[in-house]
C-alpha cells in the first residue's frame, strides 16, 4: 500500500517537473516580467492600486486573479496533459505569460511545436488584421468576450488549444478590456 503511494507521488512529482520544463522557455522570455510603475502600491496603501496593481484589468492580465479571486479556467491544451494544468497553472499567471508584458504577443515553442501568440492589444483586435482564417474587419468588445471565454474566432473557428478558457464576470471582462486598451496607448 505505502509502496503504491510512493509511486502514486512519484509520478506526480515528474509530471509536475515536465510541465515546468514545458513552460520554462514560455515564462522566462524576455517580457513577462512587469516593469517597476505601479509595484510598490499595496492594496492598503495609496488609492487605485489592487494587490499591488494599478487596476483590476492589470491584476488579471498579470496573475489571472479577478475580483473574486483566481479566475476558473478551461485548458485541453493539446500536448497530452488535457486538463491537468488548468485551474493549477493559470490561477498564478495571466495573459502575460503568452501575450507578453507589451500585448504584441510572440512566437512561443512548446516542446516542439512552435505556436504564434497573437497581438491583443485593443487597437488591433478592433481594427482589420490578419487571423489565422483570414483577415477580418475588426473584432467588437462582444467578439473579444467570446474569443477569451469560449476560444473561438468571431466566424466560429475554433482558436488554438494553447489559449485557454477563461470563465470571467462581465465586470473582470471590462476591465481586461480596459487594460488591453492601455496597452494599445503604449
Ligand atoms: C497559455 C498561453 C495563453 C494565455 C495564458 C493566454 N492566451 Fe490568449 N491566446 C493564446 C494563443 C496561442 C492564441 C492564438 C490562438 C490562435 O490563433 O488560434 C490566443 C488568442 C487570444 C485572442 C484572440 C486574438 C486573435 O487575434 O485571434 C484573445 C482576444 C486572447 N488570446 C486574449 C487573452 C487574454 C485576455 C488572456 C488573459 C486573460 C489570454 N489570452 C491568455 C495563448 C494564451
């Protein structure tokens, strides 16, 4: 029985050891860390300032925490560990992490496949630019909304498994929108 158990943590222990080597190229990348405005606040102290960050939009887009806290996510990311990482993983990071700290997003390799991480800053998603699928006129708030909950572009193709689902509020929503709007002044 013990000897099972050890095994049982054993293996736990490796997978835990091969999604941090999966992630170690995308989370050390230059960019991810956040820059000095804005650190030093604590929520106690200064106003506008939400764990240390400028804003709600900002906390999410960092560490993926929302005004209730770590923002549930759906993540089948295709590389055979379906589901494992979710709520683990990205209850600690955020859209950062793959967008990078300026939005403009970035080539990202995952133990061999290399996958292009979009642009997101506001300006671009709702003007015409290139998807996968084509180029398109320009996203509305709404088809932002749906790409970042359900994964899926505005003609229904689904995006790449990599993005997760993030079942956020429509207040968190506004927010992050807000901050990818601050990006795009940037
Ligand atoms: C684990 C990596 C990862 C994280 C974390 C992540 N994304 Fe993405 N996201 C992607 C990838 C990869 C795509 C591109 C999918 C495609 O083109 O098929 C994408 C696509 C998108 C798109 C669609 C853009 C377009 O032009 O197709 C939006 C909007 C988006 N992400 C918003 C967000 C937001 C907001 C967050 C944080 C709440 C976030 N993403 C976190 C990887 C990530």
């Amino acid at each position: 029985m013990k000897d099972r158990w050890l095994g049982v943590g054993a293996a736990a222990f490796i997978i835990v050891g091969i999604v941090g080597l999966l992630f170690a190229g995308a989370v050390s990348g230059p960019g991810t860390t956040r820059s000095g405005a804005g650190t030093s606040g604590t929520a106690a102290s200064g106003a506008g300032t939400v764990d240390g960050f400028a804003s709600n939009g900002e906390r999410i887009y960092y560490s993926g925490v929302g005004s209730n806290g770590p923002i549930s996510v759906a993540w089948a990311y295709q590389s055979g560990f379906p589901g494992m990482m979710g709520q683990g993983m990205m209850g600690r990071t955020g859209c950062v992490m793959c967008h990078g700290a300026d939005g403009r997003g970035r080539v990202i390799r995952m133990m061999g496949p290399v996958v292009e991480v979009p642009d997101i800053r506001y300006a671009t998603l709702t003007s015409p630019h290139q998807e996968t699928s084509g180029t398109t006129p320009g996203w509305t708030d709404a088809q932002i909304a749906v790409a970042v909950r359900r994964g899926v572009e505005p003609n229904g193709k689904a995006l790449d498994s990599l993005m997760p689902k993030w079942e956020m509020g429509d207040s968190d929503m506004r927010d992050v929108l807000d901050y990818l709007k601050e990006l795009s002044r940037r």
